[in-house]
C-alpha cells in the first residue's frame, strides 16, 4: 500500500501485547534502497506491520539514484568488517537471484580491472591479491603484457588485478524489487512525508513519531521498533532519540561525473568491456575517479572527492560543476591517455554519508554503523552507509532483521 498522503488507513493498530496496541511493529525511517530492502524483509516476518516513511514523492530518489550502479565484489574492506561481509553476501544474493530468475532487474557481470603504473601500485595490487583471497573473493592478476594486448587504450604499466565478479545493476530497478514486496506483504508506504519528532515511550516500551506530509499537515503514529536508515539524514535523524551526549555529526563528500563523447574517432573501437579503476590514493577517502559503464554500454567517469563545508543534507547542491573538469582529467588521463579535456562534459552528482571528518578519514576506516541503541530497545541506526550499501542493501536487510528476530 503507498499512500501519497495521510489517510484513515494509515493506521495498523499492530497489538504487541495484551496491555498495550502499537500502530505499526516496525517502522523504516527512509526509502532509499537500503531502507526499502530492509521494510521488504521485515515485512516477511509473520505477524509484522511495517511502515516505510519516505520524505520525496518518490522511493530512491537521492542517494540510491546518484550512484555508479556498481555491484562491487568486496574486495577493499577488511575481513571482519561489516563492509566487507555484508558486500559480499549482499553480492551474492544479487546474483544468485538472478540466475533462479527469481527477479527481474537489469543488470550485468562485466568484470573491472584495477590498474596500476608504478612499483608501489604493483605493491599495492598484491595486497588487494591477498586480501580478495582471504575474503573468498575470486581475483587474478592479469601482466602489463597481457593488459595492453587485451584493451591497447587503457594504460596499466605495473599490471592489472581482474574482479570477475564486479558488476552493474539498475539502482531504480532493484529499488522497485524491493518495494514490491513490500506493497505484497500488506507493507505501508507513506511518501512526501518527513519525520519531525521520535518521542521514546521506555514505559510501554514503544514509540511515538510526529509526521508531518508535503502540505504540512502532522499525525502521529506508534511503533514498537524504529529503523532509521534515512541516509543523508541519519545522524539527524538519531539526534532525535539520543542524548546530547551521544549525538552523532554529519559529514558530506559530494562526487561529481562526467559524460564522454570523443573528440575524435579513436584508433580502437572498443576501449573497454570492463569497468576501470585506478589504485586508491593513501591519502584519499575514495577510491579515485574510475570508467564505469552504464547498462547501455555507455562510458562515463566519476566519483571525484569533494567534501562540503556544510551541516545538514538540505543544504546540499547537487549541481555538477565544471570547476571539478581539469582534475577529473588529470586523474583519468593516468589510465586512459586518450582522453581529451573536452571529451568531458561534468554529467551528475552524488553526496556520500560520512562518519568521520575529512582529516580523519585519511587516517581510519569507517564501517558502517548499524546497531540497537543501548537503552532504546527496538531503536535500530544505521549509520555510514555510503558505498557498497547498493551492492549490500539485501544482506543489511537480512542483518537488521536478525537484530529483531534473532
């Protein structure tokens, strides 16, 4: 059921007990793909009643719609890491999926390389071996011989580490998988509708959110279990709940990406049938300015790193601007020198949720955060979830489900 707007059967009246009747067992604060898997989950528990709360007119219309489309194969994060673990099940359950025709979404297992020019890139390719391997990964090393035979416009001097397993996949459309299941499990969608207030009940022990819709009217509703998965939101949205001295702040990195159109006719007609990415900088938070392709066969290059100097998501501008079109250059040149500065044309942008300042993601790995609040029972935060969380969106959904129903 999606609901545009408040309406008399917006309340479930969910009975957790003989003394006391929620209005809903669980309610999902956020409709991007994340939160949206996790109210299709929940909503398969017999006996649930699920609600999704979604601010924009539609589902998956911010983070999850300005994104690579990448299924990423888990290679990067370490082992016990939710990043990890989760990247890589949710990977799975994509695929094999897929293979029982068990959904139908758009999607692709075309493979990337990870490229490197020099001794340490060598050096760093290696240890990406090794951790692929310890992950349970598939991964080869392909030589710098073997490389240029294979695709002559990309550069990969020291070599070439091989991903079978990366892939892209339609955000839009596994976003709607989602939803559909939860409209058949008799779920709740209410859309252009905001969370302003999340009042604890730790008597009963429920909770009581104020919600208020486009036009500007408010209600409220009860819910045994809250989940905030509101991405650009969350730690807004956990501030709500918690006291002032556990409160969470916000960081922003904007990506930007750019459209390609050669210049001229290039010598080879197929540059490249996998996706591209260099090896990371020590000293950034992402992993560089890589080719992907779309599911058209579409080149397009991007996220760069941008981190905004601003404190609430609302304040974000999306546009991508040409200020960013040199550096972009520069870093793609690296890998395919063909490219030519008006080649480039700057496409969209995204904003990735971070946990940590700029200065401090240089020096630590930030996990994802997705965990019940000490104190708040039912009170589930997820925090961070930036990239992999499309590729690991059915496994969080599986995760969160086990945090309430063991």
């Amino acid at each position: 059921m999606r609901l545009s707007q408040f309406s008399p059967i917006f309340r479930r009246s969910f009975c957790s007990s003989s003394r006391y009747c929620s209005d809903f067992s669980h309610v999902v604060i956020g409709g991007g793909v994340v939160g949206t898997a996790i109210a299709a989950e929940l909503s398969e528990v017999a006996g649930n009643s699920v609600l999704l709360v979604e601010k924009n007119e539609d589902l998956g219309m911010e983070t999850t719609s300005r994104n690579s489309e990448v299924i990423h194969a888990g290679l990067y994060y370490p082992q016990l890491s939710l990043k990890g673990q989760l990247c890589i099940r949710g990977k799975n359950k994509i695929y094999e999926a897929n293979d029982k025709g068990l959904f139908q979404v758009a999607l692709q297992k075309c493979g990337k390389w990870v490229v490197a020019q020099n001794e340490s890139e060598e050096a760093y390719l290696e240890k990406l071996y090794q951790n692929s391997r310890d992950l349970g990964v598939p991964v080869s090393m392909i030589s710098a011989s073997e490389a240029k035979r294979k695709y002559p416009l990309i550069r990969a001097e020291a070599g070439a580490l091989n991903s079978p397993t990366t892939g892209i996949i339609s955000a839009h459309e596994l976003t709607t998988f989602y939803q559909s299941k939860v409209e058949n499990n008799d779920g709740t969608i209410a859309l252009n509708t905001r969370v302003v207030d999340i009042g604890p009940n730790l008597a009963t022990p429920n909770y009581t959110l104020r919600l208020v819709d486009i036009e500007g009217s408010d209600m409220e509703v009860t819910t045994d279990n809250v989940v905030n998965s509101a991405g650009l939101y969350a730690q807004k949205i956990a501030n709500l709940v918690l006291p002032p001295d556990r409160q969470y702040q916000s960081y922003f990195a904007k990506g930007s990406y750019f459209s390609f159109q050669p210049e001229v006719a290039l010598s080879h007609s197929k540059i490249t049938d996998k996706l591209i990415y260099p090896c990371p900088n020590p000293n950034a938070s992402s992993l560089g300015t890589h080719l992907t392709l779309d599911l058209g066969g579409q080149i397009r290059f991007g996220p760069d790193l941008e981190w905004l100097d601003i404190e609430d998501a609302s304040e974000i501008d999306y546009r991508a601007s040409t200020n960013n079109l040199d550096a972009a250059y520069k870093a793609i040149q690296t890998y395919f020198p063909s490219v030519t500065p008006g080649s480039l044309q700057p496409s969209y942008s995204g904003v990735r949720p971070k946990l940590l300042s700029a200065a401090d993601s240089k020096k630590h790995f930030a996990d994802f955060v997705i965990k019940e609040e000490d104190g708040f029972p039912g009170f589930v935060n997820l925090l961070g979830i930036e990239s992999p969380g499309l590729t690991a969106s059915w496994a969080i959904a599986d995760y969160v489900k086990e945090i309430y129903h063991g």
